[in-house]
C-alpha cells in the first residue's frame, strides 16, 4: 500500500486554527477546566476534552482540525494536562456535560457532523440520551 505524502501546508494550517481556537478559549477559560486553578495565559495548555487526536486517526488527515473548536476544547494547568501532582485532565463524560451547559443544541449538532464512521461508544452513549442515533 502506497502511503499518502503528508501535506506541510496542513500542519500549518492546524497550529494556525489551534492558535486561534485557543486565544477564544482564553476569555472563556478563566479556571482550569481539571482542578479549578487560575489559567495562566503564559502556561496553559489546551485540551481536547472530548474528541481526541486518537479517536480521529481514521479520518481523512486534512479533515482531523475539526476537532480543534471551542465545543471540544479546554484549557488546562500544565499538571492537569499532563497529569501530576495528583490532578488529571478532566473525564470526557464531564466536559460533554460543560460544554452542553455552556453551548446547548449547537455543540449536539457539531458533534453529530464529525465524520466518524463509528462515534466513540461513550459518546454513542451520550448522545442517545438526547434522542440521537
Ligand atoms: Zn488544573
């Protein structure tokens, strides 16, 4: 099997959609989305609270930013993020349920158009509860 030439301009394009996604998470962002600290603007981290980088390997890879948005993403203290002293960035199942308190319908509707071809069963699990299948 022939491996796909990685395209530079994608990963560009990634760190640039990241940037921008995280300086709209600074003015929502105030506390750590894990343990509640105070965000540093200097030292934070930003998280893929939902959908992870790993759930979407499948997807076509110039398609994969699209979990890069203010409906998936948390900041996080760097010890949440990578977990010390005892803190660990906060359960998937959690962040769904802030979110959805934040952004109601519209992070349903943007969670239903990711392109999986089998969602995640906790998130498959989740979203029956909203009528969806
Ligand atoms: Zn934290």
């Amino acid at each position: 099997m022939r491996r796909r030439k990685l395209d530079p301009a994608i990963g560009e394009q990634t760190a640039q959609i990241r940037a921008h996604v995280k300086a709209q998470l600074f003015e929502r962002d105030i506390f750590c989305r894990g343990c509640g600290d105070l965000i540093q603007i200097a030292n934070c981290h930003m998280h893929e609270g939902m959908i992870s980088r790993g759930d979407v390997q499948g997807w076509p890879r110039e398609r994969r930013h699209l979990i890069f948005s203010i409906f998936n993403c948390v900041l996080l203290c760097p010890s949440c993020n990578v977990p010390a002293d005892g803190k660990n960035p906060p359960p998937r199942d959690r962040v769904f349920d802030e979110q959805y308190a934040l952004y109601g319908a519209p992070m349903i509707d943007w969670l239903i158009a990711l392109p999986f071809k089998h969602r995640p069963a906790w998130l498959t699990a989740k979203l029956k509860s909203f009528g969806v299948y």
